[in-house]
C-alpha cells in the first residue's frame, strides 16, 4: 500500500517536532488545543518521533489521538535513537542542531540503528503514544548533520539492521511501509540505489522547500519519482522563515536568505496571498510529493495552514516567480501540471 492511498483526508499533515518543546517551553494544554485544532481542521496525517523532546511529542500526541477511533488517522514515527530511563542533568547537544530540544524532557538519548534497536524502538513508542501500531516508520537523522564524518558507518548498520527489520515488519503487516526521515539529500540517494531493500517513502525535511530545493531537484526527486518512492515534505517554511519566523536550518536566517525572502514578500503581497501558500503549493507540485506536514505549536497557526493549502493562488505569481529566478527554473510549478 502507497503512502498516498493510505492517506486520509488530503495531503496536509501535522508534524509535532515543536510539541517536543522545540526552542520553548510549551504548556501542556496549549500543545493539547494544537493537536485538536489540527482533528478539528480535517488533518488526519500526523508525523511524530521518539526525538522530539525525548519522548515528549509523542506522549503529548496520544493523549490527544486515543480520543480517536485508530482507523481514523496515519501516524508515523521514527527509530534510530533509544530513550533511556537514565535522566542527563543538562542539555543534550545533537550534531548541527545543538541544543535543539533543550527544554525537553532530560531523559538521555541514544543512537541505535540495528534490528533490535528498530525493534525496541518502536515498542517504546508504541507505549508512549498509547496506540496499537504504526502505520510508517522512517530511519531518522542517518546523516552528516548528527554524524559528521560517520554518517556512512552509520547509514550501513542501518542497511543490514533497521531497513532489514522493517522490511520483515512490512512484509508481516505490522507497519505499511518505511523509509527514511532525514535532512539531507544524500542518504535518500545512497537508499534508491539500494537493490536489496525498497522503501516505501522517505520524509525529507527542509530540502524541498520554496527557499531550499536545488539540491534536491538534481537527482534526488526525479530519481524517487522514478522508482515510485513517495516523498513526504517535512519542514516545508524552512524552520519558520517561510511563516513568518526568523530560523532558516533550525538557526537565525542568513541575510542572503533575508534578502530573497524580501522579493518573495513582495510578489506575494502584489498578488495578495500568503507565504505559506507559496510555499506549501511549491513543495506538493512536484509529482514526487505526496504529503507536506508543517509543524505548529499554537492551535491558530492549524487553520493558516489549510488555508493556505486552499488558496487559489494566480498562475501569473508562479510565472514571475520563475522569471525574477526565486525558483529553480526546473522546479515544477502548479501551473505546470
């Protein structure tokens, strides 16, 4: 079963990185009235991992999803990091992202890529979120930003441990299918030319977005298009820039970035639609992209969301778009389809 057919309701989904506390604290019944909002708001896709927070997202995320009938959403998580009982007394620093879920719970967190770290994974969100299973797990941050120079060690005990399990896990039912959950192109790469397993999907944050997609256009998502690996968009405003914020990459948006989201601004203003349709219609134009999962940590920013998505945005923004070359010039465009 494809990612797509799987999907309920459309191809807008939750994702809940920042209800790990994500650069704040994040009172519990504001995180709560953000995942109702999101049920409210038709979303039926949510995307969570053991990560986020060191457990936190997904604890907050099934208090909210067991008022639900199971069959009613697609949840996804991720393995490839273990949450120990044992409690570290100050922040926890992760690759290029630092300090990223330092207010957090302070259970330490380990990195675990084989069999039975999947295996063990999974059970421990199972428990966490309060479901009785999954319906797709992604191989998470098996990359240079949290493992520098070591990332294709990591990415092969992956190969033989965590791809191998989830296969035999898909092959039994268990899950509907796998992939990666990554920021980096490469690794997505390195999996399609693998002969021996076939993801499903991966989850691609942050590389396919209005501001970021170069990179991603040159063999990634034609190659994924090709071999029928679906593409969930992850992080599609850039780690907030594209909605309004300051981060671009989880840090303070260069002035080059700045700068080219001034010209964006200014398009988007002279044809009177959001940001965040701009850039949520960019990142699902491509055939590649099945789904796009914004985060939110406020119940308001939900219906900006959909709405965004529904925006009826003139053909001539995305003409110009392409002309003034905020975009790359073969980036798929909706009015290309």
């Amino acid at each position: 079963m494809t990612i797509k057919s799987s999907l309920l309701n459309g191809a807008l989904g939750f994702g809940t990185a920042p209800l790990g506390n994500m650069f704040r604290n994040i009172p519990e019944d504001e995180a709560a009235a953000t995942v109702a909002a999101a049920w409210e708001a038709g979303v039926r896709f949510f995307d969570t991992a053991p990560f986020y927070g060191a457990g936190l997202a997904e604890i907050r995320l099934g208090k909210e999803l067991v008022k639900h009938k199971r069959d009613e959403y697609v949840l996804s998580t991720k393995v490839g990091r273990i949450i120990l009982d044992e409690v570290v007394s100050g922040p926890q620093e992760f690759g290029e992202k630092g300090a990223l879920f330092q207010h957090g719970r302070r259970n330490k967190v380990v990195y675990d890529y084989s069999a039975d770290g999947t295996k063990r994974s999974i059970e421990d969100s199972l428990k966490r979120m309060g479901v009785d299973r999954i319906d797709f797990v992604w191989i998470h941050d098996i990359a240079q930003d949290f493992h520098g120079d070591g990332w294709l060690g990591q990415f092969e005990i992956a190969r033989t441990g965590a791809m191998r399990a989830l296969t035999k896990l898909r092959e039994e039912g268990v899950i509907k299918g796998w992939g990666l959950g990554v920021n980096r192109v490469e690794p997505v790469e390195l999996m399609l030319g693998l002969s021996q397993v076939n993801a499903d999907g991966t989850l691609l944050a942050g590389r396919y977005t209005l501001l970021d997609h170069e990179h991603a256009l040159q063999r990634l998502m034609p190659a994924a298009a090709k071999k029928g690996v679906e593409i969930v968009i992850g992080g599609p405003y850039s780690s907030g820039v594209l909605a309004g914020g300051s981060h671009f990459e989880y840090a303070d948006a260069s002035p080059e970035i700045i700068a080219k989201m001034a010209k964006i601004k200014t398009l988007a203003a002279r044809y009177g639609i959001p940001i965040k349709a701009a850039a949520l219609q960019f990142s699902l134009a491509h055939p590649a992209a099945v789904a796009v999962i914004p985060g939110a940590s406020k119940p308001d920013r939900i219906k900006e969301d959909r709405d965004a998505l529904a925006t009826q945005v003139p053909d001539d923004f995305w003409r110009e778009l392409r002309q003034q070359g905020l975009v790359a010039p073969d980036a798929p465009l909706p009015i290309d389809r």
